[in-house]
C-alpha cells in the first residue's frame, strides 16, 4: 500500500459526459502528478500539481483540467468524453523535490467510456 | 523531443539474471528511474540513478551512462513474482517521461 488513495476505482460512462477522479496524496506529500495508461500502453504523463499551484504540464487533452485544493488532494476533470479516453488513470505523488524520482503511485481509476 | 526505448519483452527462466536496457534522447535531464508494475497494479518505484554508475538494491541494479544516454536494470536470482512490466523513466524538471516498458516473462 504506497499510502495514495483514488476513488473510484472504475467508472464507466458514456460518450459526451463529464466526470471527476479524486486523489488524496500520501501524508506529507505535496507534490501530486496524473497518469494516463492505455491497454498496453505506458504512462502518459498529463499534469503535476505542487502545494496547490500547477508546476509541469504533459499532453494534456484541452478538455481534461486538474486543480489541487488546499488540503493538498487533487481532482481531473474529464469532460466531453470520448472512446479514446477509456483507461487507467494513476495519481502519484511525492515530497516535491525538484528531481521527482521517486513518486507513490495510487492504485488507479479505470474509466470505460461506453 | 523527448524518446526512450526498451525492448518489449524479454524471457528468463527462474534463478537467472537478466538486463533490461533503456536508451533515452531528452533535454532536460536530471537522471533515470526504474519502475516495475504488475499486471492489474500501481507502477511501483525500484531504483534512480543521478550520476554514472551503478547502484545496488538487493537483487536489482540499476546503471547509468550519461554519456551514452543509456541505462539497464539488472534482475539478479530471477523469481517468478518478478514476472512484470519494467519501464525507465527519465527525470526531467518537475515530471517523469516513461518508455514504453518491458514484459519480464520469467519461466520455471
């Protein structure tokens, strides 16, 4: 267990709707990142989130946005889903050092989108 | 741009050793970390490498040429549980840029 927590563990919705993945970092973390993976794929990274201000930017699609609020969890938002948005989405996290190496990876959300 | 590659997959029977090897093109470079994800799991993070050389955790070493853009994990004394998926991950500024990993198949 690396301390990281998402909910829910799967979503399945339907083309056009919006949802949101919920992160809650490991305790004293403040630095949290989110992950794409697609079946067989590795890991897209799409956006990191420090002490509640964003701090790198990935490929991230236009329609998905992310925020971290004040009690360090953090929320992606998908909007306006398509059938290429189904798949494993991962938070991490870490202490926020400027290197990074190290990230705690939450179990992760799996997203059908129907 | 930003690429790493790293074989697709790789065999190995039990008690064996095996090297992954990862090349990388970035700019940006801060090092190379290591992480190894079962089918189903969370990525789980193995090893980094800031400087050339080798580091040793247990049965797994991780090494690093920064002059050749190029880096390897050592599986030593294979078990089966090591059968996984293992990408390298270059640490750029604020973030980690993921090969595409590699499937350790490792046989009785």
């Amino acid at each position: 267990d690396s301390g990281v927590t998402q909910t829910p563990k799967h979503l399945i919705t339907a083309t056009g709707q919006r949802v949101t993945l919920r992160c809650s970092p490991r305790s004293g973390d403040l630095s949290v990142y989110w992950y794409q993976q697609s079946l067989d794929q590795g890991l897209q990274f799409l956006i990191q989130y420090y002490n509640g201000e964003e701090r790198a930017k990935g490929n991230i699609l236009e329609r998905f946005s992310a925020q971290q609020f004040p009690d360090l969890h953090s929320e992606l938002n998908l909007s306006s889903l398509e059938l290429g948005d189904s798949a494993l989405y991962f938070c991490a996290s870490s202490t926020g050092t400027s290197e990074t190496a190290e990230q705690y990876f939450g179990p992760g959300t799996r997203l059908t989108v129907t | 741009g930003q690429s790493l590659e790293q074989p697709s997959e790789v065999t190995a029977v039990e008690g064996a050793i095996v090297q992954i090897n990862c090349t990388y093109q970035t700019s940006g470079f801060y090092g190379l970390s290591w992480y190894q994800q079962h089918d189903g799991g969370a990525p789980t993070f193995l090893s980094y490498n800031a400087l050339d050389g080798l580091e040793e955790t247990g049965r797994f070493s991780s090494f690093l040429s920064r002059s050749d853009s190029y880096g390897y994990l050592l599986l030593q004394e294979l078990q089966m549980k090591d059968s996984a998926s293992y990408f390298c991950a270059v640490v750029s500024s604020y973030k980690l840029i993921f090969g595409s990993g590699t499937r350790l198949l490792v046989r009785p």
